[in-house]
C-alpha cells in the first residue's frame, strides 16, 4: 500500500494524474464528509432550482405553450426566475466544494499529511469563501468574453484560472496576486498544467455522463417515439437529481489542481526540498520516500 500523499513534490504528467487517484482513495470518507458538510445547502439548492426549472421546461414541451402562445412567450417560460437562481446556487455550490477541498489540502499539509478535522477545514473556510465567490464572478466573466474570441483565448486562459484558487487559499493570495502568480509558476509550463487539467475533466465528464445517461436515452427515445414532443417527467426530475449528486465527481480536478500547483512551485522555487534537508534525522514527521523525477 502506497504511503499518504507527498503534496511538496516535483511531479510529472502521469504522476499527477496518478496521486490525484491515490490521495482520493485515501482520503474518500473524510472529503467526502466535508464535502456534504460545506457544500451540502449550496448542492440542495441548487437541485431544487433545477428540478423547479426542469418542471417548467417538460411542461411548455409537453403542452406546446411556444407553439400555442408564440416563440418569445415559450423562451420566457422556460428561462424564468427559477433558470437563473439555479445558476447562481450551481455557481455557489461549485466555489463552496472549491473552497473546502482547497482548505482540506491547506491544512492536510499544514499538517504533515495528516487527515483535517472540520473544525480546521471551517477555519479556513469562512475566511476564504467571499472572497473566491467574488473573484469568481470576475474570472467567469473573463472566461466568457475569452470565450466569445473564437474559443482559442478561453482554453488558454483556463489553466491559469484554475491555478488562481489554490495560490488564494495555500497562499492566502488576492485576486490580483493570484492573477500574476499564476502566470509565473504556469510559464514554460503551459502544455503539460492544461493536458493534465484536459485529461482529468475528460475522466470526470466520462464518469458523469455515464451516471446520467440511460435516463437521458430513454428520456429522448419517449419524446422521439411519440406523435408529438412528449418528455417524460419523471425521467427528466431522475436525470436532474443525478446530475446534481454527479457534482462530488468534480473534487478530482481540484486535487489534481492542487498537486499540480505544488509541483510546479517546487519545481521553480523548491520549499519541499528544503522544508525535507531541515527536517533531515527528524524521525516524527513521516516523508514520502518515492523517488523524484526529474
């Protein structure tokens, strides 16, 4: 069996991917824990909007109300208050999971490699969390308007952001030093930060689509089926609810970000290295003794 997690540490491509796996099944009860502690209000939120908003939509479908009332009508009842409070707790749900896993892995290296308690992870968390909500509006934005220019500036942008919420909260970074920092540990080392962030969403997008697909097939094999649009109800609320729960898959890519963030300032500046020949002799701390790659 593998020892606990190194997070101080030069790593390449694979190993990575590799400890982001292994870090997952030795902490999966504890994340898992603090994931429904601080995140579980946000998720039920942000499911009922949905279900709310999926309701609205099998209805206008299934009654025809676009047809019947005109197109623009159809839109607004489907794109009504419900849609946009959704975003919003999907939003707040996603940077709450974002800071409790980041606070987890502060203090599990704070720490020594050992398991946080709540108690330390809640520290962390309410003093980071306004400020990351904040900030993500701001970088969401960025990314859109990236986006907007023929998709090119958006994947590029994209490492660098997702690098910027760690450096907040390990660093305990603002918003505009992040920005900078990110960018400096990122240089040279552009390609290998995106494919590993590319590789890991793909999984997690594989494992989630295959959770919510049957609903989904059998849901568009009845509309198909029938003489007129029809969406099953049932099948659409089942499919909602799954994707919700489907949301605590997206706590790999925030680990993989995270061991990639201490692998590429280890890599430019070494506090690992040297944080290792001080403690040399000292028997009380345990070290991961798996070789470095150069």
């Amino acid at each position: 069996m593998p020892g606990k997690i190194e997070f101080k540490k030069r790593r390449d491509f694979g190993q990575v991917i590799n400890d982001t796996f292994t870090f997952m099944r030795q902490n999966l009860k504890p994340l898992i824990k603090i994931y429904f502690t601080f995140c579980g209000l946000f998720l039920l939120a942000s499911m009922l909007t949905m279900l709310l908003q999926q309701y609205k939509m099998v209805n206008v479908i299934n009654t025809g109300i676009g047809n019947r009332y005109g197109k623009s009508s159809g839109l607004g009842a489907i794109y009504g208050i419900e849609y946009f409070l959704s975003l919003l707790f999907s939003m707040t749900s996603y940077v709450s999971m974002s800071v409790a896993i980041l606070s987890y892995v502060a203090v599990y290296v704070q720490k020594g490699n050992q398991i946080p308690t709540t108690d330390e992870v809640w520290g962390y968390f309410k003093y980071y969390f306004f400020r990351i909500f904040g900030s993500s509006i701001l970088l969401i934005i960025l990314l859109c308007i990236a986006f907007m220019f023929c998709l090119v500036p958006g994947f590029w942008l994209f490492p660098y952001v997702a690098m910027m919420f760690p450096i907040m909260v390990i660093e305990n970074g603002s918003l505009g030093y992040s920005f900078s920092r990110s960018f400096k540990i990122i240089k040279d080392n552009f390609w290998i930060t995106f494919g590993t962030l590319a590789v890991v969403w793909i999984i997690v997008s594989a494992c989630m689509s295959m959770i919510v697909l049957p609903t989904s097939l059998f849901n568009m094999i009845g509309m198909f089926t029938h003489k007129t649009p029809h969406m099953s109800l049932t099948l659409t609320m089942i499919t909602t609810v799954l994707q919700s729960l489907c949301q605590v898959f997206t706590i790999i890519p925030i680990i993989t970000i995270s061991l990639a963030y201490f692998s590429l300032v280890e890599q430019k500046e070494s506090p690992g290295l040297m944080e290792r020949i001080s403690n040399f002799g000292n028997t009380e701390k345990p070290i991961d003794t798996r070789p470095e790659e150069y």
